[in-house]
C-alpha cells in the first residue's frame, strides 16, 4: 500500500506516522523523551536522545503495519520551532540543543536592539525577538560558551538535525528558519544585513527551501537503524504550527485556525507577510512560495480548565464539567474570567500579568465558574481576531482544532464570538498529516498543495453556526473583558 510518512518532532516526544493518500492513518509510532533544566531559566535536550527517540517511533510505526517500508513514498518532517542546534565541522554535536522553552537570553535580545533598532529589525523579521529563538541563544553561547561558539560549523533547528541524521544532508526550509530570529522575512531568505551587524558568519547557516522540495533520501545508515527502506524521498518538512495549519487545510489565503490546547493558538494563512507594526502577534513563511502565517499566541488554554478541574473544583473529568457549564447562558451571567495564569502573549507580551475571575455574586456557581473560564480564553484568541482585523484580515473559514475541537460548547463559544461558522477536522493527527502532505506534493504523488490537501485533508459535515444572541451578549461583554487587564496591570 502506498503511504507517506510524517514525522513529528515535539517537546516532549515525537511521533512517525504513516497516512495513505486520502488521509488516513495505517500505522503510528511513539516515543517519549524529557526537558533538561540546567538552571531554573534553561530548556535543553540531548540531541542524540532524541534521535535514538525517532528511530524508536519509526520502528514502532514500520512494526504495525506488514510490509509498510516499501510502500513508503516518502517522509516528512514538523518539528519544534525556534531552536538552537550546534555542529561541528564533522557535523557533530558541540552541546545539548537550546529549545524554544529557554529564558536565559533577555540579556543577549536587548544587546542586539542596541546594534540593530528595533524599528529596523522589525520591518525585516517582522517580528519581535524572545527567548529561545535560535539567534539569541547563539549569542548566549558566544557570551558564556566561547569555547563551544568557536567549534560551531553549522546551526540548525531541531527538526533540521532529525532529518540529516535520516538522509545525511543539512538544510532548513522557510518556515523553520522563518522562527530563528535571523530572517528576511519577505524575501524568504536569510536576513544577512543583520548578522554582517551583529558580526555572525554567513558560513554557519544552511541553505534553506521550501517545505515540499527534496532534501535528499533515506541513507543507508539511516535505514541500517530504522528498517526504513534506502533511497525513500525525504521532504524539507516545516516548523509544527506551520504543518498543523497544513494538516487543517490552510493553503488558501482567509482560512485561520483556533487551536485550543494546552496554550491556544488563532492563526490564518495568507498570501502576503502582513505584520502587526506594534508587534503583538507573528508571523511566519509558510510551506510554498507566495504564502505565510500570522499567529496570536496565548499562553492560557486547556491548562486553565485543568486547573480548575484538579486544583479548584475536584471534578472527575472534563465532560461532566462541560455539560454543567452548557446549562449557563451565553456570557455567565455577567461573571468573566481573565485567563493568565501564566502570563500572557498576544495582545500583552507580560509575564506578570496574572488570572482574574470579576463580577462574582451569590447567584453564580461552580458551573458559571466553568462557562465563564471556558469564554476567557477565547475571549483571549479574540483579542488577536481584533488584530488580524485590524490588518483587514478576515475568517472565510473558521477551523477548531486541538482538544477544543472535541468540545461542543467549545465550539459553540468560538462561533458565536468569532461570528462565523465553525468546522472541525475528522482527522486527529494534523501535524503529522501535514508534514505527510510536504512528502506527498514534493515526491510528484499530488501536482501541489492544493490537490494533496483535497485528497488527505477530510473536515466533518456538522458545522457549528453562530447563535445571533450569543453574538450581542459576547460582543458587549469583550469590551469589559478588554478593561480587565489594563485596571489591574499595575495589581499585577
């Protein structure tokens, strides 16, 4: 049976799956790995681990399915984005790789807007800087590690370095290198200007392309520890909110997504590198030439419901805490719920901003407590609706992803507050199907992106429709919602 093959490269594991042309998942592999933290501020892996992990989830995944190796067309790869991965001029290792979860670099980003202006490196990257991007952590290590910054060869990000242990070869793709902080962003090539400033050689960086273009095959030491068949095309692949938007069938300009998990993400693909001039949200290269991304990102999703679950109201599971929100009207009663428990992203980017619950009375319930949290954090995402509005960015095409999408109210809320239809993916597995779909496109098997996503992406036929009530009721109540955080920033 012919298949593809995505692998997905996560925090904390990655998974390889094998989807057939229409979408459909035939074998799937696992395995887990850990965070390091050297210091309470730091976020490494062992880069080796990791691998030894792929080559675990491939066999895993080769193990369910009879045969799948030579059926395999060819694989690709989404990874975690921002990264720091260092080689050495054999192409090995020179320290545990610095992941985007790292904070020790606030010092390295405001020497680097001392060079470089902020206005000036914004309208190149069009983006702000944070920790964890690959370009502070490699001045990090310039600073503090001399030693290890004058073996570095090559720098890549952490999926980059998966797929040269596979096919022996090193390069990046757009989307990925789009994330390290060292872009040009509508050029889709690396912003050399700014390193020449900031004194960083040219010489270390890969060549980078798109997504679906051919990064090589399958070598035979690769296959020697993986079972995977020698000489499989493999794919560039692209950074996972990249691929997931992918595997969601954004590949059109107007389609976004509103991914609800652990944190939330809101994002729309587009076909020019719109930006936020007061740069709340990001924006990224996409898989293909002529298409990017802009994201709003916020750091309170499913985290706060678990929260809520465990450490406040002892409920058992998350659908008996839902059905009893659902009997709440639209808008808990006047009861709101500022979702920032752990600081917040977009629109504020303050680690000290803090979770409020405002307009309690003896009227409201546990199960307002509920509805009201579930509303905040979406009330959150719309916050960077408004932004995407503010560029004249609309939704043609609503998407639920994430656990979210499992939710009935869930949906309801984002329909009713996003004030348009909501769909849902029948597929459960979108970062790896998209990563599939860059091997798909790029190995010949689909003409483009666009046929591939027709075959393999599959949304389900119920639709969620915006209540118009619940629209006037979300629409009066965000605008209290918005006051919260600046009434109590200096609380905070």
């Amino acid at each position: 049976m012919e298949c593809f093959v995505g692998i997905d490269l996560g925090t904390s594991s990655v998974r390889a799956i094998a989807v057939n042309p229409k979408g459909i998942t035939i074998a799937a592999g696992q395995c887990e790995y850990d965070i390091l933290k050297p210091e309470l501020n730091q976020a490494e892996q062992d880069m080796e681990k990791l691998w030894q992990a792929t080559v675990i989830a491939i066999r895993r995944m080769l193990g369910a399915g009879k045969g799948l190796a030579e059926g395999i067309r060819g694989i690709g790869f989404s990874g975690q984005m921002h990264g720091l991965v260092a080689l050495d001029a054999d192409g090995r290792l020179i320290r545990n790789a610095i992941i985007w979860a790292d904070q020790r670099s606030g010092a390295q980003i405001e020497n680097i807007y001392r060079v470089v202006s902020r206005e000036r490196f914004a309208k190149v990257y069009c983006n702000r800087l944070s920790t964890g991007f690959l370009l502070p952590s490699l001045l990090w290590v310039r600073e503090h590690e001399p030693q290890n910054y004058e073996k570095i060869s090559k720098v890549l990000s952490p999926k980059d370095y998966i797929r040269y242990r596979i096919c022996g070869e090193l390069g990046t793709d757009a989307s990925d290198a789009s994330g390290t902080g060292m872009w040009d962003m509508k050029k889709r090539a690396w912003a050399y200007g700014l390193l020449e400033q900031l004194d960083i050689s040219r010489e270390i960086l890969t060549e980078s392309h798109e997504s679906y273009e051919q990064a090589g095959v399958v070598s035979k030491e690769c296959a020697r520890q993986t079972g995977l068949r020698a000489g499989t095309f493999v794919a560039y692949g692209g950074g996972d909110s990249l691929m997931m938007e992918f595997g969601n069938g954004m590949i059109r300009s107007g389609r976004m997504a509103s991914t609800i998990g652990t944190a939330c993400h809101l994002t729309c693909a587009l076909d020019e590198p719109l930006y936020d001039p007061k740069l709340r949200t990001n924006t990224w290269c996409h898989g293909k030439e002529g298409l990017w991304s802009i994201m709003g990102a916020h750091l309170s999703g499913g985290v706060a419901l678990k929260w809520l679950k465990n450490q406040i109201l002892g409920f058992e599971d998350f659908d008996t805490m839902t059905e009893a929100a659902e009997a709440v009207p639209a808008g808990s009663e006047g009861m709101l719920f500022l979702p920032y428990l752990n600081g917040e992203r977009t629109p504020h980017n303050d680690p000290d901003a803090r979770a409020v619950y405002l307009g309690m009375t003896l009227r409201h319930t546990r199960a307002h407590m509920i509805r009201s949290t579930m509303e905040g954090i979406v009330y959150s995402m719309k916050e960077s609706y408004a932004i995407f509005q503010s560029l004249g960015i609309k939704a043609k095409c609503m998407i639920a992803a994430g656990g979210g999408a499992n939710s009935r109210l869930f949906c309801q809320i984002q329909a009713d507050m996003y004030q348009c239809p909501v769909y849902t993916n029948q597929g459960k597995e979108q970062a790896g199907i998209g990563a599939a779909m860059t091997a798909a496109a790029g190995s010949g098997y689909f003409r483009n992106y666009e046929e591939a996503c027709d075959s393999m992406v599959h949304l389900n036929s119920q639709v969620t429709e915006p209540v118009s009530a619940n629209v006037r009721r979300y629409e009066e109540e965000f605008q209290r919602f918005k006051e919260i955080y600046h009434a109590n920033k200096r609380l905070f």
